[in-house]
C-alpha cells in the first residue's frame, strides 16, 4: 500500500519522461510550508479561524480558476477572487442579520445552478462560489472575527493561490494548453476537440496551436470515417480499414509527444512515416479511400506546425460573439420547458427549506445540513434523483464516522490542515468531482465546530449525524414532489427528446449554412441557436433521469454518447456562426455532409475544406464531420437499429416551432 501511494507521488512529482519536474515540487513545498506555518501561527498566536479561512479561500480560488494555461487562468482569477473574498468576509457577517442570509444564499444557488448553459468552467466557477457561500453563511466559521480581521484572511488566502498558480506556470505559461491540443490527437470521442479549441481561444489563439488543431480535426474525422467505412465492408476491406486506422493512432501518439514538449528540433522516425505504407506492403487491394488521404494531409500539417511554431496569434472571432452567446444561453434556459432552470429552481427551494431550519435551530452543528443537502441534490447533474439514496447514506454514515474519529482520536485538531493541504495538492480532482469538494467542505465544518462545541463529543456527533439525515431528507421530499409539480417526465422519452434534439440541431446547421452562402436570416439564427442549445441541455441531462440504480446499460450509454455527441456538434455550429462570413463560406461542404449524416444518408466522406485559409473555420468543419459521426452511430444504437449506416428519415413525433416560449 505505502509503496504503491509512494509511486503515484513520484509519477505526480515527475515529466512525462519520468525526469523530476521543478514546478510541481516547488509548489508541493510551498504548500506543505503554507499549511505547517497557518497551523503553527494560528495555534501559537489564537488565530486558528483566520488561518481556516485563508485556506479555505485559497483552495476555492485554485479550483474555480485554475485548469488552462498561465494566461486565461489569470484572466479568470480577476474577476472571480473579488467575488470570493467579499463572499469569505460578509458572509459570516450575515448569520446576525438571518433574512439577507438566506436571500444571498438563495440567489446565489440558483444563479450558479444555471452556469453550466455557458460552459465548463462557467459551471466549475459557479459551483465553488456556492460551497464558498454555504460555508461562509451557515457554518458560523468567523461569526466571531471582526469585518477587518476577516477580509484581511481572504485577501491573504487568494493571494497565496494567486502565487501558487503563478509559481507553477511561469516557467511554462501554456503547457496546459499544449496538453489539451495534444489530447486531440490521443483521445477520440465526441468532445474532445471543443474542449481543446476553447483553451486555446482563451490562450490567445496562437498560429501553430491553431494549425494544429486544424489538422488534428481533420485527423479525426478522416480516422471516424475510415471507421465507419470499415462498418458497411466485407471482412477483409474493415481489417484493412483497422489496420490503417492502428497505424495512424501510432504516428499521432508520437506527435502529440511531440507538440507537448517546450520546443522541438525535429521529429522522430515514426512521427514522420506513412500509415498505409506498412498495410499496403503486405499485399492485397492497392487503391485507397479518400479518408487515406485526409489522414496523411492532417499529419503532414500538423508535423509542419509543430516545427515552425508561429506563435502569432490569429483574428478573433466577430465583434459581439460572446455577448450573443450569452444572449442565447438566457433565452434558451429562463423557461420551464429547460430542465437546467427546473433543477436550478429545485435546488434553490431545497436550500431555502434548508436554511429555514437551520435559523430556526439556531444550533451550530446544524450548519451541516445545508452541506449535505448540496451533496445529495447533486447539482451537475439537473433533472437527476439518480443515486440520490445512495449519496444519503453515504454523507449521514461518513459524518457519524468522523465524529467518532474525532471523539477517539488525540489532536483531532490536526485534521483541519490535513484536509486543507490534501485539497491543495489534487486541485485536479475537486474541479472534476464536486462531491468530494462538499466532502472536504463537509470534514473541515464538523472537524471545527465539534471541537469548538462545549458539549460532549458523542452528543456532537449524534447533533451532526441528525442534522445531516434532515439535509438529506430535505432534498430528497424536494426532487421527488417537483417531479410532481414542475413539467418533467419521471418516464422519460428518450427516443423523442433524441429526435427533437436532432431537428433543433438540424434547423441550427442550416441556418449557418444560408448564412455562408449569403443569406441574412439573423432571426431565424438566433431562434435556433437558442432551440438547440435548450434541447441538447435536456438531452444531456437525460441520461440522469433513466434508471441507475444497476449497471449502466447499453440503452443508457446509447443516450449519453448521442447526448454529448449532438451537444459537441451544436457547439461547433454555434461557434461557427459568430466567425466571419468568408470563414462560414469555407464551412459549407462540411455543413452539408454533416446535414446529410443527420437526415439519415448513410454517406461518410471528409468534405472538401479548402487549407491554409482559416485554421479557426477549418478545425469546426472538420469536427463538425466527427462529430456527426459520432452522433449518426449513437442515434442507431438509440433507436435500436440492428444494422448501424442503414438508410433511414427521422420522422419528428410533434411539429416543433423556432419561436420561444
């Protein structure tokens, strides 16, 4: 056990090459410091809250802002620190003036609940700045401290993660952007070039990251259609196919090493070699599909740009992009009819219940409740009541744990710093798991107040387990009567809401199509842009409402891969309606294609996207081709089709209009 935790540390602490890595060591003992003399100056001078919060706010500032390269971190550390430090100093203000504190935990709850409609780190951002508030409001951490006194400790904690971040990116400002283009040539899958390209817009769109983005799209979806053209061949034509297929992943593995380095001089043998040279050497049919040639096209440029480098950047999209999509996001979800708004509503009616009771008990153990009750709604997950019971008993059984642990065990002070300095050292995991980020928040709140309590050890924990069982059941009676009230389905259409998000998609696709070849129909744009974006969100948060209390299904995982792959292509089109109309114009053949795959045709060939004239334009049409790859294949399994690429016409179950209600 020791040696295999041992090992995972050196692999944390090390390069891809296994040699030691300056800044994770830096920053490692800098936070084993930071931790060791907060403990000691808060023990040895009474200043044990201040200290708790500096540390909290700094854990909360590195996970909401940290995640992509030096530059955009930064940008996001701007405007979201100030929000948190003045949360971190009035909150504990307000547990004297009930009223504001729960409307400020109201509106904040249900304002976070409906970040995820503009993004990932949109959603990461909004779900920190909700713990920072229920910890802040309802756990009475700082109740005690004067106004100065506390501003000063949040203002110390985002300062110390403002030079934690700094620390380990300085040195290398875009490594994180340089993984994420790189992961595009490993990973395959809806998604995963979506993500990649909104860390380089947000690294500022450099030449090279871009032409490499270019020819990875164009890698991938030359590399799903060769797939797909192995599914509707005979035996030996797929193997062929496969093997093409092995040998390209191999030279884009070597690549993608390749473009995560600092700098490159030159590219090893492998990166460089042809992937149908080995299967062709070895006999059989010589002629090659056009996907062949894709491939070899995107490798060759992506080889180019990893050489040259031109760090320039490139233009931006249209003036008043982000605006619009914000715009549309709010049109989009304010309605009923958004299963994001339902469960923002249904997390803030659970909260404001919560937070009733707790003033109402005026009992400090009870600030758990609220926690725990967050924990067991889930709040990624919209719609969902799945593993509800599961998260339950987790959270009243984990709390009664630990305060038995904290009654048996000397200097169970010690567990504060522990848990703050373990959050310190997997940032990556609290921004992927919001659970465990409650769960820490959940340890650090009893662990305190248990030991600030002037009660008997046992009783605290009897207090908090009670109060934790009442936040569960709260939200639990909650999700299960708005299933009741508000317009959701307890039995879910999977196939029609899959059809309807297919139409909505469609209409958008073809809207930005007329748009590049020169109609102005702006109204009909947004009308659909907001259509889709409304219906993918639902149909992302289907899979949450099917059954999970057994093991995923191929039916569930059929949705889910439909759900993120038309979602990954409605960000395509929708981003590619905000670039220049001449960029739009290049688009076209692939807007096509890509109508074509959705209508049901059973036709997969890499459209032609003319090069060199817009890398930006040029990675949306050809991940706007992956992706209705990736979709088509679902939509099949979705609809149960024995024989997947069979030709076929979605017939819509109800007529759908663009306007919005």
């Amino acid at each position: 056990m020791a040696k295999s935790v041992w090992t995972r540390v050196r692999e944390r602490l090390a390069t891809e090459s296994g040699a030691p890595d300056p800044r994770q060591r830096q920053y490692v003992v800098l936070v084993i410091i930071a931790v060791l003399a907060g403990t000691a100056v808060g023990w040895l001078f009474e200043l044990q809250i201040p200290a708790l919060i500096a540390g909290l706010t700094a854990v909360l500032a590195l996970v909401a802002t940290g995640g992509q390269s030096l530059r955009s971190d930064l940008h996001r550390f701007v405007w979201f620190s100030p929000a948190l430090v003045l949360m971190m100093t009035i909150g504990p203000l307000l547990v004297n003036v009930p009223v504001l504190a729960a409307l400020a935990v109201a509106v904040v709850v249900f304002g976070t609940s409906m970040l995820p409609a503009l993004g990932e780190h949109y959603r990461i951002g909004g779900q920190t700045f909700a713990a920072a508030t229920l910890v802040s409001t309802t756990t009475g951490i700082g109740a005690d401290q004067p106004v100065l006194v506390l501003l000063a400790s949040a203002v110390s904690g985002a300062l110390f993660a403002l030079v934690l971040r700094v620390i380990i990116g300085l040195s290398d400002p875009t490594r994180a952007t340089r993984v994420a283009v790189a992961r595009t040539l490993l990973e395959p899958g809806p998604g995963v070039v979506e993500s990649a390209a909104a860390a380089w817009r947000a690294d500022g769109s450099s030449t090279w990251l871009g032409q490499v983005l270019a020819g990875a799209a164009r890698f991938r979806a030359a590399r799903e259609t060769l797939l797909t053209q192995a599914q509707q061949s005979d035996r030996i034509e797929a193997e062929r196919l496969r093997e093409i297929v092995a040998q390209a992943d191999q030279v884009a593995a070597e690549l993608a090493r390749a473009v995560r380095a600092r700098a490159c001089t030159g590219l090893p043998a492998v990166a460089r070699r042809d992937p149908a040279q080995a299967v062709l050497a070895r006999g059989g049919r010589q002629d090659l599909p056009d996907a062949v040639r894709g491939i070899n096209q995107a490798l060759d440029r992506i080889r180019a740009s990893v050489v040259r480098r031109v760090e320039t950047p490139l233009p931006p999209s249209a003036p008043g992009a982000r605006r619009e999509r914000f715009l549309g996001a709010v049109r989009a979800h304010l309605s009923f009819r958004s299963s994001l708004f339902r469960h923002a509503l249904r997390c803030t009616l659970a909260v404001s219940i919560g937070m009733v009771i707790v003033l109402l008990l005026r009992d400090p153990s009870a600030s758990s409740l609220l926690l725990a009750l967050y924990v067991v709604l889930q709040p990624a997950a919209r719609d969902s009541m799945t593993g509800a019971l599961e998260r339950t008993g987790a959270a009243v059984l984990g709390v009664t744990a630990l305060a038995l642990l904290i009654t048996l065990l000397p200097g169970a002070f010690l567990l504060v710093p522990l848990v703050i300095g373990g959050m310190l050292l997997n940032m990556a995991r609290l921004r992927a798991d919001y659970q465990t980020l409650l769960g820490c928040l959940i340890v650090v709140t009893v662990v305190d107040q248990a030991l600030r309590l002037e009660r008997p050890l046992v009783n605290v924990a009897i207090s908090f387990a009670a109060n934790m069982a009442v936040g569960a059941a709260i939200a639990l009676i909650v999700g299960y009567v708005s299933y009741l009230v508000l317009p959701s389905s307890i039995l879910p259409d999977v196939r029609g809401a899959v059809r309807s998000t297919v139409w909505s998609v469609s209409e958008l696709l073809r809207s930005v199509r007329a748009a590049g070849q020169g109609v102005d129909l702006p109204a009909a744009l947004q009308a659909a842009n907001v259509l889709a974006l409304r219906r993918t969100q639902d149909l992302l948060g289907m899979p949450a409402l099917l059954d999970g209390t057994g093991e995923e299904t191929d039916d569930d995982r059929a949705t889910r891969a439909a759900a993120i792959a038309l979602d990954a292509l409605r960000q395509d089109v929708a981003t590619l309606a905000f670039r220049p109309e001449a960029e739009q114009a290049v688009a076209v053949p692939a807007l096509r294609a890509v109508d074509d795959l959705l209508g049901g045709k059973p036709t997969a060939k890499i459209p032609d996207v003319p090069e060199g004239s817009a890398p930006a334009t040029e990675l949306l049409a050809s991940s706007l081709v992956e992706n209705a790859l990736h979709a088509r294949l679902a939509i099949d399994r979705t609809f149960g089709y024995d024989s997947p690429w069979k030709t076929y016409t979605i017939a819509f179950v109800r007529p759908e209009r663009l306007h919005i209600r």
